[in-house]
C-alpha cells in the first residue's frame, strides 16, 4: 500500500466552546490536486494549519511525507499560501522570492517563479507598492518557489480580478502537471471546477463528502422546491430532502416536472417555494448520494 503524502487520521480541535473539526480524516497521495470545499467556518483552514505544523489536534494524529509538520524537515517537502500574508514591505519582489528559495534544497529558478505567476515586470518592485492583487499573487507565488512536493493553498484567489485568477490557475495548473501535489482551500465552486478532480467536503467540522469532481458538478444546477405539506407522497427526481418544522425542501434537476408530479399525485400543499438551490443544499445532496 502506498503511503499518503499527506494524512490525517481521526484529528479533532476545539477553540474554546467552538468545534473546528471533528475526528477528521483525510488521505492525499503524491500527484492529487485535492479541492477542499466548504462554506466559511467549515474548519478548512484549522486543518491545512495541522497540516502545516501552525496547529496540533487536540485528538488524532497528521502526518506529512511519513513524519511530524512540525520538524524543519519535513517542513522543508511544503509550501503554503496562508489565508492571511503579511509580506515585508520594503523588500523587492525578487529578493523575496531569493530570500525563500534559500530556505529549500533545489529550489526553482527566480525567473521560473516569476514567469508562472506573470510577475517578471514586478520583479523589481517593492513589496509595499503593490496593489492587493499583485501581493496576493506573490504570496502564491512563495509557495511554489522551494520545488516543493505539496503544496497547501488557503483561498489563494481572494480579492483577485478573474484575469489574475485565471492567471494563478495556470500557474497551478504547471505545478501539478510536473506531478506536484496540491490542496487548495475555497468556498468558491467554480475555483475548484476548474482546478480539482476530487472535492472533499467540509461542514462544521466534518467531512461530509469526499468524492469525485463530477458528483459536485451534477448538483450546481440543483433548484431548491420548498412546500408545507402533510404527507408528502414519493416523488421521482428528487435529489435531497429535508424537514424544518412543517416545512418540506426538496432537491431536484427538474423542478417543473417535481410540481407537476405533486400536483398530479393530488396530495394537498401549499406555499409551494422554488429558488435556486445554494452551495449547503448541494453539499446536502451529495452527501445523501455518497450514503446510498
């Protein structure tokens, strides 16, 4: 069996009254572009910090490259984008990309770095003079510069214009067709539509899913059929559903067809709802399809 680059097994941490994660566990093996998914307070980013060696579970165990995050080592086989970046502002653009491949035993050349992450005519600039973006993209830029061999990306794409977005993509894009490995954080579904081919889940705390591009991609056009009703009859189509009160929400790819349906089966309803169905109720949904 071949060992995860990347593992954690079991891992649970709580600020204060606050579950972040909860007995977590999830396997990365070297090459995978790993989308982690959730909404904000989901416990993405408490794990890519166990992962890094920023924080230890309070329960369970992680593992880098077979070792602790937290040794200089094994440190030294990652690069991450934090969340937030404070970068040094008096600095140049290339001296800081110098100053971190010092730290890596073979890392990429500097005009490497800048040529992927379209910073070469930001090369001489101060950090602090740069816009938002232009740090950001720096700052993504960072992670890759020691030739890493995974690669933790916490919403990379923040505050970024689709132009600089499309441009970090294919910068990422390289790194894993080189056969680098990645897990990149978002609650954007579309910033993991263009980059993973596996999505894990997360939701309070949990993994609630963890599958395959393609079962995310089936429930984006998801409509949300909300109704009260005393006894609602079995429907065909229906995707998800759940129960608030004597209210019913129902998933479907078809929500003309689902109220035709209703109506036909003369069941009594009313305050019959259809909106879009939003990114909790595909979570929802895809986890009542991982179950069956």
């Amino acid at each position: 069996m071949i060992t995860p680059l990347v593992r954690a097994h079991r891992v649970s941490r709580r600020y204060g009254d606050i579950l972040a994660l909860h007995e977590v566990s999830l396997d990365v093996h070297a090459g995978e572009l790993v989308g982690l998914l959730g909404p904000n307070g989901a416990g993405k980013s408490t794990l890519i910090n166990m992962f890094t060696g920023l924080r230890r579970p309070r329960s369970g165990t992680v593992e880098l490259g077979g070792g602790n995050p937290r040794e200089r080592a094994t440190r030294q086989i990652m690069g991450v984008t934090p969340q937030q970046t404070a970068l040094p502002e008096q600095w140049r653009v290339g001296e800081l990309v110098d100053f971190v491949a010092a730290h890596y035993p073979s890392p990429l050349d500097r005009g490497e770095v800048l040529a992927r992450f379209d910073l070469r005519d930001l090369r001489d600039r101060q950090v602090g003079g740069l816009s938002g973006g232009q740090q950001r993209r720096l700052a993504v830029a960072l992670a890759f510069t020691g030739r890493p061999r995974v690669v933790f990306l916490d919403e990379p794409t923040t505050g970024l214009d689709v132009e600089a977005r499309h441009s970090l993509w294919q910068g990422i894009r390289a790194y894993h067709a080189d056969g680098g490995t990645v897990l990149i954080t978002s609650h954007y579904l579309q910033e993991i539509e263009a980059l993973a081919r596996r999505v894990v889940v997360l939701n309070r705390g949990r993994v609630i899913a963890d599958a395959p591009l393609a079962d995310v991609r089936g429930l984006v056009g998801l409509k949300r059929v909300s109704l009260t009703c005393a006894a609602l009859p079995a429907l065909p189509g229906v995707a998800g559903l759940e129960r608030d009160g004597d209210r019913t929400h129902l998933l479907t790819a078809d929500a003309d067809k689902l109220v035709r349906d209703l109506t036909a089966s003369g069941a009594p309803f009313h305050d019959l709802q259809v909106s879009t169905a939003s990114l909790e109720d595909a979570f929802l949904a895809l986890t009542a399809r991982a179950a069956s």
